[in-house]
C-alpha cells in the first residue's frame, strides 16, 4: 500500500501545482463521496493565505456536483475544524493549509466525523476512487458564504477544562504567525483578563509564517524579554502546534512541554505512557525514564504519534517540532490547548514558568540537516552503503542516528545527536557527503 497524493499530514504543495490544483481538488471532493457514499455535508476551514479563496471554490464546485452541501468557516484553525466536524457532525472536515510552510504552498487536512484525521488506509483507499473519477471539472461561479458561529464552543471548551483559575494577571505575548489565530488567539487571552501583547496579526494573504511563529522561536525568545511578559507563545499558520518561551527567554519546545505536562499535571497522571517521535532529544528520553514515566517512541508525523497513542492507551503524545496531542480532544494538535495548560501548571504552583524549565535537561547536541535529491529519497534511504553507515553509527553509545524522507516536501532529513558535538558533526558530514555521491 503505497500513497501517492497524501503524505503525512494530508496533501501539501506549490499551488497551481499538481496536486494543488483546481481540476486535482474538484475531484477530490467527488473522490470523498466515493468513498463514503452518505455524505450529505461537510465543513471546511482555511488559514490566510491568498491561495485559500480558490480551494475553497473548487471544494464547493466539486462536491456540488455530487450533491454535498459545504458549510464554510472562513478563516479558522486546524482544531477548531476537527473540534466542530464532530460537535456538529459533519460527514467531513476539511482545513485548507500547509501549516508551518510559505505562502507559496497550500494542502488539505481531511478530519472524519470523529474530530480526527484519517488513516494511511483511507487515504490510499480515496485515492483509488479518485483514480477512477474520469470527468471533466465544470466550474460554476457558486457563492461561498461564511458562518460566524465557529468560535464560541471551542473558546467555552477549553475555558471550562481551566475554570477555576485565574490567569487575569498574566502578561502574555503572543506570535500569531499571521495565520489563523490572528485575532482569535489575542481576544481569547484578552478574554481572560490577561494583559496582551499581539505580534504577527497583520494578515496580507503572504506574510502567513514569513520570519514570524513557531518556526522562529529566537524572535519569540527576544520579544519576550522586550516586553518583559510572563509568557510568550508562538503558533504556526493553523495554529495545531506551539513554541513557548519563559519569562527569561528560554524557550520551551515540543519534547519540553511533554516533559513538563507529563511530570506537573496530575489530570494525565504520572502513571501513563507518553508518547513521542524518534525525532525526540535523548536527554528528553533519559529525563522520562529517571521520571518513571513510560515513553513511547513513534515514527515521524503525528499519525504515528496517534497510532501509538491509541495502542498504549496514552493521554498525551507529542512532537519535539511543539505538535502536542491530547487523546480527548479528537487527538488533534491544538497550539492554544497546550499553552493554556503550561499555564495551567505555573498559575497552581505559584512559581514563574522559568522555575519548571530549569528543573527539566541540558538538551543533547542534535543536527538536523535537509537534503533535496535528484533520486528518490526512500531509494537512496535503501542503498546498501547507507544501511552500512546507519548500522555503525546508531551501534555508538549515546549516538542518534534518523534519516528519513520528509512527509511533506521533497527532501531527505537526516538527524544526529549526541552529547559530543564532533561526534555530531563528523557523522552528519559523512552522511552527506555519501548521500550526495549516490545522488549523482
């Protein structure tokens, strides 16, 4: 069972580029109907990119020609789609993003009734009834017409997991990314009495994740000391994972909010496994196993992070990249879900957040490093000469070795760690130089 559309997190890429095209898209409306044949309605969400307007239509004209009505949210993040496709009980969720990547891309994450994203079996199942769809797109100038009744349930939800603390004299800045929380995420903690201070909530359809959010956490740690604030937080453009930073800069990632939640939160409990990607620090790993808490170790993308969770029964998975996933809530990442709990945990200690920071690891020294090759990647990932070096280099005492293809771009990613940094270098520069060889 080979996918050839979806990768890890949907389906991603240049617009008006194949797939993320109009005539692609259309059909993949119908392909949706062909796999689930009583679909009767579905919802659909985007993020502020220019290019959102025109999936939407295609979307719309697509599953109109199948008879599926759309209810569209207008801009909204990737769990407030999955939180109202199973409060409401839309056949489909659909959220129009590329997450953390530049303007110039776009995709689609697919949520089922549930609230949770699909299996790599019904992906490859809807690809092959999208693989016998042999109809010409017809285009019609339908109108796509906003509902503004999305906020309120999702904003009561997570209020009500927190009611009785009063976080009305925090100081927080938040990094919306320019993308979907833009102005949900700023009244949200406004909402609660905080003192706010709003960075990136000037959408222009280009600017979503351009030098701002998740993926820049050194300007979140500067202007978190700048503004001297409790807490900053910083979402990626669908606002499905987040990077913290203390009150000292510090920045707090995936694998140490894990750490954090899973050791101070005493609704998860120190009694359940926690599962992370093999992507994650091994000091992350050793602080779990001299916590006494069971780790679990998954491939790379929040699917597998899921899959794990749902077989070790885990209340909570994540990824070191601050994709953090609750098991009830539709095991969807959700950037202000996480933060609220970080602040959840220093609010009831009446301790700074810096204070659990320091009591957590001095991170390994880790590389990751990203290959664009002419080959295959995963043909390359097979050849003799990288399983030989893979073989020597993981057989070495606190020595990390991942390579893999990205789920979601063309490239191959390699990562090392270790606590010696020569160690590190010399083998990154080793893979590298072999890959390149065996690419030609």
């Amino acid at each position: 069972m080979k996918k050839k559309y979806f990768g890890t997190d949907g389906i991603r890429g240049e617009v008006n580029k194949f797939p993320i095209t109009k005539d692609f898209i259309y059909k993949l409306a119908i392909a949706l109907k062909l796999f689930k044949a009583k679909t009767k309605n579905v919802l659909v969400g985007k993020d502020t990119r220019i290019s959102g307007s025109f999936i939407e239509n295609a979307l719309n004209n697509g599953f109109k020609s199948v008879n599926v009505s759309c209810d569209f949210m207008g801009v909204a993040s990737t769990p407030m789609v999955s939180f109202y496709t199973k409060l409401l009980k839309y056949d489909f969720g659909i959220m129009i993003s590329a997450s953390h990547n530049q303007f110039q891309d776009n995709g689609i994450k697919i949520f089922k009734k549930n609230g949770e994203k699909l299996s790599d079996f019904e992906e490859f199942k809807i690809e092959q009834k999208y693989e016998l769809i042999k109809i010409k797109p017809t285009f019609l100038n339908l109108p796509v017409l906003y509902k503004d009744s999305y906020e309120k349930d999702y904003k009561d939800y997570i209020i009500k997991k927190f009611k009785n603390k009063d976080i009305s004299k925090l100081k927080i800045l938040i990094d919306s990314a320019n993308g979907s929380v833009y102005k949900f995420a700023p009244n949200f903690f406004k909402h609660l009495g905080c003192d706010v201070v709003s960075y990136s909530d000037k959408p222009n359809g280009k600017n979503i994740n351009k030098n701002c959010g998740a993926m820049f956490p050194k300007r979140l740690s500067a202007l978190t000391l700048k503004h001297k604030v409790d807490i900053g937080i910083s979402f990626d453009g669908d606002a499905d994972r987040v990077i913290i930073s203390d009150e000292k800069g510090n920045i707090i990632d995936g694998d140490n909010i894990l750490a954090i939640i899973s050791n101070y939160d005493t609704r998860l409990g120190k009694n359940k496994p926690v599962v992370n990607t093999k992507m994650s620090n091994l000091s992350f790993r050793n602080f779990m196993k001299r916590s006494k808490i069971k780790l679990i170790l998954s491939d790379v993308g929040d699917r597998y992070v899921i899959e794990k969770m749902k077989k070790y029964k885990a209340r909570l998975g994540g990824e070191p990249s601050g994709h953090i996933i609750f098991s009830d809530n539709g095991y969807c990442g959700d950037g202000i879900l996480t933060a609220m709990y970080i602040i959840n945990i220093f609010i009831s200690s009446g301790e700074k957040l810096s204070h659990f920071y320091k009591g957590l690891y001095k991170k390994n020294y880790q590389r990751l490093i990203n290959i664009s090759t002419k080959e295959d990647p995963i043909k390359i990932i097979k050849e003799k000469e990288i399983l030989k070096i893979k073989k020597e280099i993981s057989s070495k005492k606190d020595l990390d070795l991942l390579i893999r293809k990205s789920g979601t771009e063309n490239l191959l990613r390699i990562m090392v760690q270790s606590s010696i940094k020569s160690e590190v270098d010399n083998s990154i520069k080793r893979i590298v130089q072999l890959v390149k060889k065996l690419d030609g």
